[in-house]
C-alpha cells in the first residue's frame, strides 16, 4: 500500500487528520469485575503497541486523544503514548464509554480549530459504526476497505478535508488507511 497523504501533518488548513481506535483485546478472567473495570490482557498490550507503531511509522501525529475512562481505554493509551508526540492532550471521557456512533460524532465537532490531528480510543459498535459512515458517506474516491469487522487493537485513519471540527459532515472525510493487528502480522510473515 502506498503512504498516506500527509496534508494535514504538515498544517493545512484544509485538512485534519482523524484516528478512530478501539481499545486492546482486555481480560475476562475476573469474572466478577465490572465491564467498565476489565484490563487488558498481555495478547491486547502487544496489539496495542504494534498498531501505534505503524501510525508513528506513517507519520501521524495526534495533538488531541478523546479516550473512554474505561480501564481498558485508559490503559491502551498509556501503551500507545511512547508513539506519538509528548505535547499531545488527553482527555478522558465518561461519555465514550460504550457511545453510539452519533455521540462519538458529536464530541469530535465539539473539539477547537487549533487542533489538527485527533485520536479517538473507544469501544464498538459504536467506532465500527462511525467509521462505515465516514467511509460510505464521503464523495471522494476512496479506496476499498472494510471495517465492519473492527477488532481489538484496530483502528481507521482518515483525512478530513475542513477547516473546522465542527462543520464536520461525513461526506467530509477520506479512509486513509485500515489497520489491524491481524494485518500486521500478516505483513510481516511476508516480508
């Protein structure tokens, strides 16, 4: 696959960058945990790390990450963050817990102009959700990729082309790319 446009990493104002990323693969071991209170588990802290290692190698930068405050939200993050900028805000969210494509949708048109790259970390099916629409919404020729089937660890990468967060519409919005921790694997058996 070729690498991904990078207009809005080098500060355009006519595009943003947008990560939707569902938490690593957690535990289920204390079966009386709360879901809310369930950790990750050592497959999920792997995955975790290989899938925000190609986002670095691509080039993405998020200045703003919008993170459930579930435990397995919260410590997908705190894997991840050695990839990406030290400058980069966090902002942990009740709301995202377990959210519906459409409150999703929402808090990312409630972020300021100023923020160009943004790092969703949440739960399906509301990432899934999200992600088919931005896809199958959009008017620009995207290539094909499927994410109905959005695994732990995976996450979607789109280009917006606006300047401001929040006359976001779908149509908006170009997939970039689609990773997997599957597809890493994959790609590195083959090369």
């Amino acid at each position: 696959m070729k690498k991904p446009s990078l207009r809005a990493s080098k500060g355009s104002d006519l595009a943003k960058s947008l990560i939707l990323m569902r938490h690593a693969k957690s535990s289920w071991d204390n079966s009386y945990k709360d879901d809310f209170d369930r950790p990750l588990n050592s497959r999920g802290k792997e995955n975790a790390q290989m899938v925000a290692k190609h986002i670095h190698s691509l080039g993405f930068k998020p200045e703003l990450t919008l993170c459930s405050s579930a435990v397995r939200c919260k410590q997908t993050l705190e894997l991840i963050i050695p990839y990406f900028p030290t400058k980069m805000h966090i902002r942990y969210l009740d709301e995202l817990y377990l959210a519906p494509e459409r409150t999703i949708l929402e808090m990312i048109k409630s972020i300021e102009l100023s923020i160009n790259q943004m790092l969703v970390i949440g739960h399906n099916p509301g990432l899934s959700d999200l992600s088919q629409s931005l896809i199958y919404s959009s008017n620009k020729k995207n290539d094909y990729f499927e994410t109905q089937q959005f695994p732990t660890s995976a996450a979607s990468i789109f280009e917006m082309s606006i300047n401001n967060w929040l006359n976001l519409k779908l149509s908006d919005s170009k997939i970039i790319d689609f990773v997997t921790p599957k597809k890493l694997m994959e790609k590195n058996l083959n090369s």
